[in-house]
C-alpha cells in the first residue's frame, strides 16, 4: 500500500476520479521526532471485484476513525468489524483499541504517538 500526507490525498480526492484511484484516510499519528500530527492516507485502486475494499468497506473505515480520534473507541471496534479481516489498516486500529481495553487513554489527543520511525 501507498501512503500519502493529507495534502496529497486531498488534491487526489479533487482531481483525480474514483474510477482511476480512491484514497482512505488511515490515523493521525505523531512521528517520533516530529512537534505536530499529521493526518495519513492511503492511495487505493479503484473499486473492483478484484480488490478487496469495497466504498462501503472505505466509509465503514472512517467513521470508525472518525469515533476512534473523538475518543469513543468502543463504537470504533464495533465499526472496524465491518471492514473485512484482511485488511492490515483495520488491524492496525483493531490491534491498537484492544490492547487498551477498547477505552481512550486519560490523555488521549485524538492521534496516534509513534514510538519508533
């Protein structure tokens, strides 16, 4: 998969037609090193019986996300099983929300701190 930052997926999404790609935001993270989150994306081919995520499987994603950066990671987990269990981005979240007993952390900001590069 390709990742991309939120400028990139924007002007994607405004000049480029879903027949030729799609683009699916993926978290918010915080690079180590880095002062100010940012959001990624991830560039996907168009929909086809020949790939995996359907739109549905798209929409699905980020409005777990959506519930997952408000802090309501219980809805969050609900969502990402409408995702199909393939797809290593849902894992990622997925992975993430149990290890915290699908509760936000005290001090959760809304994105991801990553601990390595």
């Amino acid at each position: 998969s390709l990742l991309i930052d939120e400028t990139t997926a924007q002007r994607i999404k405004a000049e480029v037609p879903t027949e030729i790609a799609r683009v699916r935001r993926v978290a918010k993270v915080l690079p180590l090193g880095m002062k100010k989150p940012l959001m990624v994306s991830e560039l996907l081919p168009p929909e086809s019986p020949d790939f995996l995520l359907t739109n549905q499987h798209v929409q699905a994603y980020e409005k777990a996300l959506d519930s997952f950066q408000d802090g309501n990671w219980g809805e969050a987990f609900r969502l990402l099983h409408q995702v199909p269990a393939e797809d290593r981005v849902k894992d990622f979240l997925t992975v993430l929300i149990a290890q915290h007993g699908r509760t936000a952390p005290p001090d959760w900001s809304g994105y991801i701190k990553l601990a390595e590069k």
